[in-house]
C-alpha cells in the first residue's frame, strides 16, 4: 500500500491527537466490531476498521518485536515484513526463553514505558497466564479471523509454526554419523557434546520425552558424558561448525541451515521420533505501537507470512498449503499445560541432581 504524504505539517500537539483520534477509532474497531461476522468471530474485522488499524500503524511508524527465533529467521521476517507494509519497520529484539517473559513483566510495571509491542516465544504457558491476566490482546484482522481454532490457545495466542528439535554433528570429523539419542553414549563423543540447559518449559519436556522414550536411567548415562550446556542452541551449534564440539543435542533448522549454506561442515539429523515445539504470538495490551503489533501479528497468521515464517523446511505451519513446511504429524508436540510451575520446579531439582550434583 502506498504511503500519502501532506505538504504541510501539522503542529506536534495537533499530530498527537490525530493519532490518539486515528488509533482510537481504529482499536475500537478491532476490538469491538460492527458488524455480524465480527460478533460471531472475535478475530474478525470489517475491511474499512481493519484499514484504519493498517493506516494508524503506519503513522506509529515501527513495530518492536521481542522473539526468541534464531537471528537467520527473524531476519528474514523482518525483510518480507517491511516490504508488506512500508512505513512500519519490524525492530526484532533477541531475548531466550524466559527472558521475554521477565522482560515484559517488569515493562507493564512501568508506565508509559517503550518497550515491546508484541512477540514470538517459545513460552506457550507464560502467554496462556499472560492472556488470562489481561496482558495480550486477541489478534484481529483478515489473517487472524482465518486461524485455526485448534492453533489458537486462550484464544488469544497463536501457535504460529511447529519445529522438530534435531540433533547436528560435524561432518569432518565424526566418521559414524549419530542418528538418534542412543548414540550420544558413544565413548568418542565424550566431552565433547553441547546439551541445552534449563532455560524453558519447552527444555524441561524435551528432558523429560528424552527419558520417556530413552528408557530409565538414559539420563545419567547422558550426563556421564562429561556435557557442556549453553542456553540456547545457537553457541553450541556453532561450536560444532567449527569443531569444538562433535555434536549439539538441541538445535533446530533455523540456526542450522544457515550454516550448511555457507559451507560449515555440519550435518542435520531428525530422529524418530522426534519431540517438536511451537513458537507463540502475543500482542501486549500496553504496546505503545498497539496497531503496528496487531498489523505485524496478522501478517505472521497470513500465508504469506507463514511461508516466509517456515523457511525452507524449517518448521510446521498450522495452515496447510504453505510452501516449505514440515509435516507435523511426525512430531510429538509440547503441552506447556503439561508442565505448571509445581511440575517444571520438580522436574528441575531432578534434572539438577542428574547433570549438576553437589
């Protein structure tokens, strides 16, 4: 769409209240909705309200996102979204795990203060809280109307794309490739194998699928191989590119298919079966760009933003058709309403024993 410009400028105070009347109106609209189908569909918009957001965010100018998606991916969104809509420019802000969720909690704290208007986690449980707390907002507009309910959790927030986590190995200097967990016991790999500490609830079902489908007592035999822990998967997928580790045990597409195009001497395993995880939107309710973080949450639930969300096989959208996405019917999911805060505490002092004895 195309961006008009006046020639004469308004006064600051007179632009002030043509965005506070513009953002209004707008929010009002996709809040509330006029007419039958917005009754029925609490996503849904009438075109000319959904219009109004779409122009009330390009006068807020950008949008911040907080993301825990590998900097290859988000990059990618950032570049497709800034192209949808020019005159709202995607700022991605890194956060791992937990850290969004501290972040955000002590932002709401604050009045009036700048900081993240919406976000990708991978922290499924804090967003449903988060939802019944009144801090995200249900997405609105023609993309989010279309979701599928069964991706929608609290109804609030979307399960925007599902990934496998894979195994990656260095190809130069592992002679027998690994191809499932089993394998990591093996004596040459000893010392040299990266582990994902406990930075999630998503990290905690994955430990405990692990032992689930390893058998009993896997995972002190894991420990036993001497780990190195990081808190994402990124470090540890590098240090298998450049052969300080022989093997990362957490690793998604995202972060490794960037470096396989650039020619890092890895390779990406998926084992059967596989645990996979979803990566959650929310838009915070006191976004200080409120409709710049409704605008980019729609584009994310919009084929064209799934597709560029999946990558090239990356990961499994909910919508069907896209180009690039995985099958998710060979993933076992994580239900972060599995694990409440009394089970992750449990499963910690566990797993602190097991890797991290006194």
């Amino acid at each position: 769409m195309k961006n008009n410009h006046v020639s004469t400028a308004p006064s600051l105070n007179h632009r002030a209240l043509i965005l506070a009347v513009t953002a209004g109106l707008a929010l009002a609209g996709a809040l509330g909705g006029t007419n039958a189908h917005a009754q029925s569909n609490p996503r849904a918009i009438a075109p000319a309200e959904w219009a109004k957001v779409v122009a009330a965010a390009r006068q807020e100018g950008k949008v911040v996102v907080y993301t825990t998606t590998a900097p290859a991916a988000h990059a990618r969104i950032k570049a497709d979204f800034d192209k949808a809509y020019p005159g709202i420019v995607m700022e991605p802000v890194r956060l791992i795990g937990a850290q969004i969720n501290v972040k955000l909690e002590q932002e709401r704290q604050i009045a009036g203060f700048d900081g993240g208007d919406t976000m990708i986690t991978s922290e499924i449980g804090w967003s449903v809280d988060a939802t019944k707390k009144g801090w995200l907002k249900v997405p609105v507009g023609p993309a989010a109307a279309a979701w599928p309910d069964a991706y929608l959790k609290q109804g609030a927030v979307p399960l925007l794309g599902i990934n496998p986590f894979v195994l990656v190995y260095n190809t130069k200097l592992v002679k027998t490739p690994p191809t499932g967990y089993q394998d990591l016991l093996r004596p040459e790999f000893k010392g040299k194998i990266g582990m994902a500490s406990l930075v999630a609830d998503v990290v905690i079902g994955w430990y405990d699928w692990l032992e689930k489908t390893q058998g009993p007592g896997f995972l002190a035999k894991l420990a036993a191989q001497d780990l190195k822990m990081y808190p994402g998967a990124v470090p540890p997928t590098q240090g298998v590119a450049s052969g300080e580790l022989l093997v990362n045990t957490w690793t998604v597409f995202a972060v490794t298919n960037p470096l396989i195009e650039s020619g890092a001497p890895i390779k990406t395993v998926v084992t059967s079966p596989s645990y996979g995880a979803s990566y959650a939107g929310g838009v915070v309710s006191w976004a200080k760009r409120p409709n710049a973080a409704l605008v980019f949450m729609d584009y994310l639930m919009s084929p064209r933003g799934q597709a560029v969300f999946v990558g090239n096989g990356e990961l499994a959208s909910p919508l069907s058709g896209v180009p690039g996405s995985l099958d998710v019917k060979t993933m076992t999911l994580h239900d972060s309403e599995k694990y409440p805060p009394e089970v992750q505490n449990a499963f910690k002092e566990k797993w602190n024993a097991i890797f991290q004895p006194k």
